[in-house]
C-alpha cells in the first residue's frame, strides 16, 4: 500500500498512569503495529489536560485515530476531545484499574492491545455527560467519590491502594441523601454511594453497574443503600461476580437520563478521577457519540480463566517497566 494511503495515528502515553514505566512502550508499538496500515506519531503528555491538547490538535489534522495509552483517566482527557468527531479513539490500558478496556475486551497485554488496533474496526459507542463534563466509564457520588478523593492524595497507585484507603474510610463515612428526578420518577434516598455507569465497571473487574451496555443509549444507575459489615463479604462477592444487582441493599434503574440533587456541592468521580461539582448533577447519555476502534467481538462477558489471565500480564508489564525490557 503507498504511504499516502496509510491512516494516520497518534500514540498519545501518559508516563505516570498506573504501576508500570512506559519507556518501552514506543518500541513496542514499532514493533507490532502493522505499518502497511499505519503511520503512527508517539507524543508523551507532559502535565494534566496535555492528552486533551494533542487530541484537539490531531483532529484538527484530521488523523484517523488518537490511542490513549494510560489508565481511565488518560482515555478520559482524550476520548472527551474526540466527542462528535470523525476521529476514532483507540485504547491501550497502562493504568490502575482499565475498567473501560475491561468492558471492551480490550486486553492489558501490549501487544495484544496493538493486534485489536491492526484489525481496524471501528464502531460508534455511547458517552455520557455529567453538567457536561464527559465520561466513558463511571462517574458517582457517595463513598466511591470519597475514596478516589483519597487514592488521589496518596503517593501509591494500584488496587491494593485503593483496598487500603477504602477499608481505612468505611467505618467513618456517613450516607447522605439524595433526590433522583428521571423521566416517570422522582426518589428520595438515603445513599452510601450512588454510581451512573456508560459501562459496567469501575476496573479491576469490579461490575458496580453490571448490566450496562455503551450501545443501548441508557445509564445504569446502582444506588447502595447503607449496610452493615456482615453484608460486607456477600456484597463484595456479588461485585467481582457481576451479580451486585441481586443484593437486597441495592436498588437499580435505566434511563436515558437524570439529576441527582444533594444538600450541598462537593466532591464526586469522574471515570475514577475526583471532581469538585455542584450539588445539582444532571446526568445525560449520547447515543453513537464517539467512534472507537474495538475487537470484532465485544468480548464483556469474559471469563474468570481471562480476567486471571488479565492480572498475569499487568504483572508481566510491571516487571517489564521497572527492568525496562
């Protein structure tokens, strides 16, 4: 194929996303990106928003892709730039938890992830929009927002991090209460967290909104109520298996859209991140919104044998990144 024809990516990597150093991360796009297809351009960001920057300018240049490489928070800054463009947004996971790759089937194995990107499928997904702010993920108020206030204080990341910050939290937090408005509805309720999610996941296969598709044009709203201890451990089953929606601690709704009202601004998570907001947070989904490059089967139903298999390489690629090799 000339090189004129080739299609235009740009490699967009986070160097401090997660556990793993990325200094080998260009030599194994090289390597293993079909360049019959591609002309690839790496860029390493170099401070917060930088991701959103070189996104806008390879829209502007009318690139094919942009490749977020990092954790959720890098594909935050980059997808929410490729909203409503031509532009399709690639991911490789490098970060903490990966709960949109997850979602996706998308593997944390460098160069599985690049074989995805080779085959060059491209589909329109749902995104949603918190007081306009987008997200990909998850975004949520209560103890989750908490605790990622928290993890982003400490000097650590990974999940045994964030383990350690939500059992130090659980006994001291209070629920709070919120006010619903959806469609048909309005509900009051007293909430130890309430999460919205485009997809079904947190990261780390954690399925805080389980059944939640990014191609039906609906949020997943999973509302916990507060709870004792003893209905720590079931619940905690229920999460990592994606059956959270069977406890009775929980309750569930789907819409298109909704407000949530709380007594006051403060600190809620978007994608993972903690966002200062208001206390009014009208939350919205937009169908097809954004283009993404996706295995041929969207593999969300994985298995238990492929999320261990999962953790196997984020072990692999640490060592890689601190032996740098």
């Amino acid at each position: 194929m000339p090189k004129s024809e080739k299609k235009s990516l740009r490699a967009v990597i986070n160097p401090i996303s997660g556990t793993t150093k990325k200094e080998y991360v260009p030599e194994v796009l090289d390597k293993f990106i079909d360049k019959d297809k591609f002309d690839i351009q790496i860029r390493f960001t170099q401070h917060q928003g930088h991701a959103t920057t070189l996104t806008k300018e390879a829209i502007k240049n009318n690139f094919y892709g942009v490749i977020a490489i990092g954790g959720d928070g890098t594909i935050n800054e980059v997808a929410s730039a490729l909203c409503g463009s031509n532009t399709a947004l690639g991911i490789i996971p490098c970060g903490s938890g990966n709960g949109l790759a997850r979602h996706l089937g998308i593997p944390v194995n460098l160069e599985k992830a690049i074989q995805i990107l080779n085959v060059d499928n491209v589909e329109c997904l749902d995104y949603c929009t918190v007081n306009n702010h987008p997200f990909f993920c998850t975004c949520g108020v209560g103890f989750d927002a908490h605790v990622s206030e928290k993890f982003a204080q400490s000097h650590k990341r990974g999940p045994l991090t964030y383990i350690q910050n939500a059992l130090a939290e659980y006994l001291k937090y209070r629920p709070q209460k919120y006010v619903l408005e959806m469609k048909d509805e309005v509900l009051t309720e007293e909430a130890f967290l309430i999460a919205c999610g485009n997809a079904s996941q947190y990261g780390n296969n954690a399925f805080i909104t389980p059944r939640a598709s990014m191609h039906d044009g609906l949020i997943d709203v999973t509302v916990i109520h507060p709870f004792t201890p003893l209905d720590t451990a079931l619940m905690s089953v229920l999460l990592f298996t994606r059956h959270l929606d069977q406890d009775m601690n929980i309750n569930t709704y789907r819409t298109p859209e909704l407000t949530i009202k709380r007594d006051k601004p403060g600190v809620m998570h978007i994608d993972g991140d903690p966002v200062m907001m208001e206390a009014n947070l009208h939350i919205k989904c937009h169908k097809g919104g954004i283009k993404m490059l996706l295995p041929v089967t969207d593999n969300v139903d994985k298995s238990f044998f492929s999320s261990l298999e999962d953790y196997f390489w984020e072990f692999i690629n640490t060592v890689r990144g601190e032996l740098k090799i």
